[in-house]
C-alpha cells in the first residue's frame, strides 16, 4: 500500500514494484509490464504507419517485427547488462543471467540486440533495413519512457545527493537498517530519463517521421538521428544520476556517458552515409513489400 512519507519535507519513496499482491518474487512487476507496454505502442504506430502509407511494412507483418524486436531487445539488453556493467558478475555466477526477476537490463546492449534483429527480419522478409531502423527508431522512445518509469517505481538508479525542493529519499541507496533521516535525498534522475529519453526524443521523433519525407528519400537517417539524439540526451541525464558502486568510472566518466560516445560515432555515421534514395524505388504504400 501507498504511503505519503516524508522527512525532512523530503518525499521517501516506498513504492512497490509489483502491480497487485505477490508472493515472494511471483508476482506482476512494473519492470515487466512496462516492456509489454513499449511494444504494444511500437505496435500501435507501425500499424498506423502503413495504414497512412508511409511504410513498406505491411499491416500484417507487424505482429511478426514485434516479436523479433522483442528477443533483440530481451537478450540484447540482458547480455549488454553483464558484459558492458558487471561481466565479472557473469564470470563468477553465471546462473544470475536468467534470474531475470533481480534486474539488469542494458539500453546499449538491446540497440545491438535489436539491430540484429532487425538485419534478419530484412533478410528474411526482403525489406530494406535501413527503412526497418527508421521505422524502428521513431517508435522506440515510446519504450524507454516506460521503462524509466519503472526504474523510478522500483526505487534503482536513482541520482545524486541533491536538496532540491523534488528530491526524493531512496531507501535502497543506503545501507540495510540505515535510520530514513540519515538517508540523503537525491535526484529522481529516472525521471529525468523518463522525460529526455522518452517524451523529449518521441517528440523529435515524431516530428521529424510525419513532418519530412526523410524515411522515404534517405533511408537510415532517421535511424542516425535517433541514435545522436538518444546518447546526448542520456549524457545530460548521467549528470545526475548515481554511478553504480560497483561499476568503475571509465576515463572519469560514467560507463552510461562512455558507451553513449560510440552511440553518436554511429549515429553520425549513419547520417552521413544516407544518400537521397530514388523516390520511385522507394515508394511507400500500405501493404506494399519490397
């Protein structure tokens, strides 16, 4: 149950992670329904892509793209958890991999996933990939907005010390039996994430699929976009948010501001490679394939 907790003016998070009663871990998460929710949205705009004719994905495949995004993003994500954040975990207790249930997903780590992904649908289904990614990428922020929030409703990840008047009081990020006065507040930095990652890039996004005819005349560039967008966005929200304390700093950055660099290195390169397509071999049309 919710309480309204505070000390010191100091909101103190005691939220629960799962939806309803649980037992033990058995129970329905946030963490996982808000995964649902992100691709039930990808969903929804990739219908309503092809239904206004702006995609070479058919109506029908949809369901077929979803399902493979999700297996890039769900082993992407969870490999990219161990290997970018804690491979030494991997190498000491393997068997933590599949206890899904304690965590650990890694954004960077589900692009790849879901690039992948996307080259076999491409392959398989003889759609253009880089138009596969553009399509992608303008749905994804929809996702990270979701699963930002659950990072705040589970109480992890959270920022800096901080005495902002919105500063929040995170049980978690002090030692077990710690006295909640003693507990520094800190910057709900998931929030932050949820409203730069999430609502600022689904804007852009969005924006620039309906309002330009990039997706249509320069395949890939889109995809460029979200990428550069995406890794400045993160860097701003790293600012404020807590290093992990067991994750060492890389070059005196965060290992999220780091990795971020290598994302705009791709992101520009795929910007400047886009070339002005042939707009009638490129031609979208609901239902039509290529």
């Amino acid at each position: 149950m919710f309480l309204a907790l505070s000390v010191n003016g100091f909101w103190v998070h005691n939220l629960s992670p799962f939806l309803g009663p649980h037992w033990g871990n058995i129970g329905i998460r946030y963490y996982g329904l808000t995964y649902v929710l992100g691709f039930l949205a990808a969903g929804w705009l990739l219908q309503r892509y092809a239904r206004a004719g702006r995609s070479l994905l058919p109506a029908e495949k949809v369901p077929d793209l979803i399902i493979a995004n999700v297996a890039g993003v769900m082993l992407g994500g969870r490999i990219g958890s161990f290997v970018l954040y804690h491979p030494e975990q991997l190498i000491h207790d393997p068997l933590s991999f599949f206890r899904v249930w304690e965590g650990g997903m890694a954004s960077h780590g589900g692009f790849v996933g879901v690039t992948l992904a996307l080259w076999w649908f491409s392959r398989a289904e003889k759609i253009p990939f880089l138009h596969l990614g553009d399509l992608i990428t303008s749905a994804a922020p929809a996702g990270l907005f979701f699963v930002r929030i659950a990072n705040f409703i589970n109480g992890e990840l959270w920022g800096k010390p901080t005495r902002v008047p919105w500063a929040v009081i995170f049980p978690k990020s002090a030692p077990p039996d710690t006295p909640v006065h003693l507990i520094l507040p800190r910057h709900p930095s998931q929030l932050y994430e949820a409203g730069l990652e999430g609502l600022v890039l689904f804007a852009l996004m969005q924006w620039r699929f309906w309002r330009t005819d990039i997706v249509r005349t320069r395949p890939g560039r889109l995809s460029g976009e979200f990428l550069v967008a995406y890794a400045i966005l993160r860097m701003i929200g790293e600012v404020f948010r807590e290093p992990d304390d067991d994750v060492t700093l890389i070059l005196g950055l965060s290992r999220g501001t780091f990795y971020s660099i290598f994302v705009v290195i791709a992101g520009l390169a795929l910007i400047l490679s886009a070339r002005r397509a042939n707009p009638a071999a490129t031609s979208t049309g609901a239902g039509s394939s290529n």
